[in-house]
C-alpha cells in the first residue's frame, strides 16, 4: 500500500541508499581505523548527519527546479527494457572492474594499501561506498541545490542548470602534475 504511492519512492530510495553506504562502512571499518583514524560509530553517524539530510534536501530542490526523480515511470516497451539492462549491465561491469582494479593495485598505486590489505570484502564495500555516495550527496544535493538557488536569483532554468553542474566537482579527478624537464 505504501509503495503505491508515488511520493515515497525519492525519499526511500535515499533511505535504502544512506542503508547501503552505512552497510560498506561497517565493511570498511578497519579502513577507517587504520588510515583516517576513525571509528566505525563515528563514520556511521558523519553519513547519516550529513548524506541522509543532503539526499532529502536535493530531492527537494530536485523537485522544485523540475528534476526527474532517480528514474521515471516506464511505459513497459522492449526498448525502455534494453535500456535499462543495458544500464544494469554497465553498472555492474564497472563495479566488477573497479572492485578487480582495487584487489590488483599495489601500494605504490592506491594509497589505502600502503596501511592495510585490500579483501575482496573491502575492495567491493569501497567500490559500491564511492559511488552512492557521490551520486547522492554531490549530484543530488549539490547539483540541484545550487541549480535551485543560481534560479531563485536570476529565474533562468538554463543558467541555474549550467551553474549547478559547474558546482559538482568531477568524481575521481587525478591530481595535477607539473611538468619536470
């Protein structure tokens, strides 16, 4: 019955979300401990101050500025039905391919290695860990938050989405490296 009522699908998509990022922290608590010298409650209670709050939040700026929610009402053709087990598919692949990328580092590639071993456990906690947060915090909260205010400021829907997507940082970004001669 609650289900049938659309309304609660953005907020308990953000609900089971912050519950998977939570589950990989419990997963990565020896990570935390030995190289951010954090304890599991601790990380635990910074994801639910601060994810849980910015996924609601950008779901309502997200609503306000016209965002679709994280996916639309399908109309049930064979093409929607490609396209999403394409989606699933690619999903899943660069999860497998970053999980194996994580298990086959060495020290000198990822940092986190330098301090303690990578399991297959950790490495796929980290892998799924990276991206729902980014997604929810970054390109929810951040993207339609600031879409939401450039819009309130300057009433220019185009402007307001160009800004907000000029505020979410680029996931992963490599480090600047000056030029030796």
């Amino acid at each position: 019955m609650l289900l049938k009522n659309k309304k609660v699908y953005g907020p308990l998509s953000i609900f089971i979300g912050v519950a998977l990022i939570v589950a990989m922290d419990t997963m990565l608590g020896s990570v935390f401990s030995s190289v951010w010298n954090v304890s599991v409650s601790r990380q635990v209670t910074i994801e639910l101050v601060c994810i849980l709050p910015g996924g609601l939040l950008g779901l309502f700026f997200a609503s306000r500025m016209g965002f679709p929610w994280w996916w639309r009402p399908s109309d049930g053709s064979i093409k929607e039905r490609w396209i999403s087990a394409i989606i699933l598919i690619l999903s899943a692949s660069f999860i497998g391919i970053n999980t194996f990328s994580f298990l086959h580092a060495t020290a000198a590639d990822h940092p986190l290695l330098q301090v303690t071993p990578f399991t297959t456990k950790i490495a796929l906690a980290a892998s799924l860990r990276a991206p729902l947060t980014e997604e929810i915090f970054f390109r929810l909260f951040i993207f339609s938050g600031a879409a939401w205010v450039i819009n309130r400021i300057f009433h220019s829907r185009d402007a307001a989405v160009m800004i907000g997507a000029a505020a979410v940082p680029p996931a992963h970004s490599p480090p600047l490296r000056t030029r030796t001669t």
